[in-house]
C-alpha cells in the first residue's frame, strides 16, 4: 500500500514540476501577434492563391499590419478580393489606398492548330514543363504555347480552360481574378496580366516568337515578323520591338487600333470591340415611268382636185389670146 502512495506522491510531483516548467517557458518565450493579423485575415478571402506574393492570406495579413505600422501599405494587394476587400482592410488599419485598374490574363500565343501544325508526336509526361525541357514541342515553334494545360491545372477560380479545335487557353473574363498562378505556371511565358481596359477593350500582340520574320513565319503563319509598321503607325510611342517581335505597352496604350490594320500578318489582336456593320447597299435605280401616249392632232381634209385644176387651165387660155391680138396689129 505504501508503494502505491509513493508511486502517486512521484507522479504528482513530477505532474506539478512540468506544469511550472512550461508555465515559466510559455511566458518567457512568448510570441506576441498583433490581433489586428487576425482581423485582416478576417476580411481576406481565403483563397490561399499566392497571387499576392506570399504563402498564403495569413503572410498577406501579416504584411498588412507591419505596413501599416510603418505608414504605408502601397503595393501590397489581394487580387482576388479586388478593389473591395483592399477597401475593407485599409478602412480597418486606418490608411488609405489608391484604387487600382482591374487586370486579366492574357494568352500571347495564336499558333492555333491551323495555323501552326504538327511536326513531331510527344509520348512523355503530358505536361507543359515536361514538354519544354525536352525541347520545342510538337511543332516548330519554340516559343509557342505547349497545349498540356498547366495553367488550367493551376487555377483556382475555374477561369481557363483549353479550347479543343485550336489547342490553346482561353481566358474567362468574369472569372479571372488576375492572381498570377497561370502566369507562373506557363513555361514559356506566353501568358501576361494585362489592364482589362474600358468596357474590357484592349489590344495586344499575339505572340513571343523572337526568331527572325522568315523562320517565324515558316512555324507559325499567324507570328509576328518584326517589320515595324506597326511601331511606325502608333503616335503614342507604346509599341517597341525587342528581339524581332512587338510588344504593346498597355500604360501608353490608346486603343485607335491603328497598328491592328496595319499588321500583315493578323498578329495584333483587339478584344471585346464592337464588330462594324456592314455597309449598305447601293439602291438601285428606279426604272423611268412610262409616259402616257400623246393624242395625235386630226389631219387637215385634203383640197377638191377640181378648184386646184382650174388656176391651172387660166394660164394656158391667156396664152391662146396672144397670138391673136398680134396678128390684127400686123393687118
């Protein structure tokens, strides 16, 4: 019996020992986090993107709340929350922000599959980052998009997805977030966040292709060829050429969509403009009226030939009396 009491006197002893040990080490090596973390975190959407930079909606929180201590929280953003949810955690940590423009993703690949065939059959694991490191793809384009995917398998918002008859991303606009994980994802780089422009209107250049005009073209008969007209035609200086392919530079950018007309090869697209309406027809015109036939006057009754006869038969009666009344002068 006096085993069983020492046994219990050790145990609680030993109990009691720990307690004050980790009571003394949870109070002397305490974390403190500021409650103001929790809050932002709070108005966060949760979505645990990375699009803003960090691990998570807790890293993005975090940085919040030192910003602010520190008098600015420029530059930090959830591009999922928008405009909206940045609203919410500057009201909360008492600063202001400045509203930024709303972006998209952008796909600058038009190599569909018309215009960029096939010249070689892949059997590896079907991945755009597989692909790439084994070399160019299946077609002759190097730069082009790969068609495996991986920026759908990165999205979280169900915003892409791959169109089957031209083998490339399309981008939902209502969906899209603008969080950057398709960006990250691409390989090859072909996909950019862009502004989304007024009423959705933007234009850009189709195409990554820095091989020269004539190898370009010979992959992908949608490249862009570096020829410049385009570059020659903007009056606001936002188009440059780098590496023999143009860029729009989406800050300079007025939309006249002058270098779309004037790109030979179709590479500069413009998006969500209103599609002109067709010319009308010339109207042809009106056959001439007939005129109603016009009533012919009446004809003169013709003269009786016997009143025309008799000034004829004068003449010759006073031609018989002449010779007469000379011959009596003679006698």
């Amino acid at each position: 019996m006096d085993f069983i009491l020492i046994a219990v006197a050790v145990l609680g002893a030993i109990g009691l020992i720990a307690a004050l040990v980790l009571y003394v080490c949870s109070k002397k090596f305490a974390v403190y986090e500021d409650p103001r973390i929790a809050q932002v975190t709070e108005q966060l959407p949760g979505a645990n993107c990375g699009g803003c930079g960090f691990a998570g909606c807790g890293g993005l929180a975090d940085a919040l709340v030192k910003g602010a201590d520190a008098g600015s929280i420029e530059g930090l953003k959830c591009p999922v929350g928008g405009a909206e949810v940045m609203g919410k955690v500057a009201d909360l940590l008492g600063m202001a922000i400045a509203n930024g423009e709303p972006m998209v993703a952008v796909v600058r690949c038009n190599g569909t599959c018309e215009m960029r065939p096939k010249i070689a059959e892949y059997s590896g694991l079907r991945t755009c980052a597989a692909m790439n490191s084994c070399g160019a793809g299946e077609t002759a384009c190097g730069f082009g998009c790969l068609g495996c995917g991986d920026c759908v398998a990165a999205c979280q918002f169900d915003a892409i997805h791959m169109n089957p008859e031209t083998g490339l991303p399309e981008v939902d606009e209502e969906k899209c977030t603008s969080c950057g994980a398709c960006v990250k994802a691409c390989p090859r780089h072909i996909i950019e966040l862009r502004k989304k422009g007024p009423k959705g209107r933007r234009v850009f250049v189709s195409c990554v292709n820095k091989d020269k005009g004539p190898v370009a073209m010979k992959a992908c008969k949608a490249a862009c060829i570096g020829c410049g007209k385009c570059e020659k035609e903007c009056n606001f200086g936002a188009i440059t050429i780098e590496g023999n392919v143009s860029y729009i530079d989406f800050n300079k950018c007025r939309i006249c969509r002058k270098c779309v007309a004037v790109c030979p090869t179709k590479a500069i697209h413009d998006v969500n403009f209103p599609t002109p309406a067709p010319a009308p027809k010339p109207k042809e015109a009106a056959a001439p009226k007939a005129e109603a036939p016009k009533a012919e006057a009446p004809k003169a009754a013709p003269a009786p030939k016997a009143e025309a006869a008799a000034p004829a038969a004068a003449p010759a009666a006073e031609k018989n009396v002449e010779p007469e009344v000379k011959k009596e002068e003679k006698a």
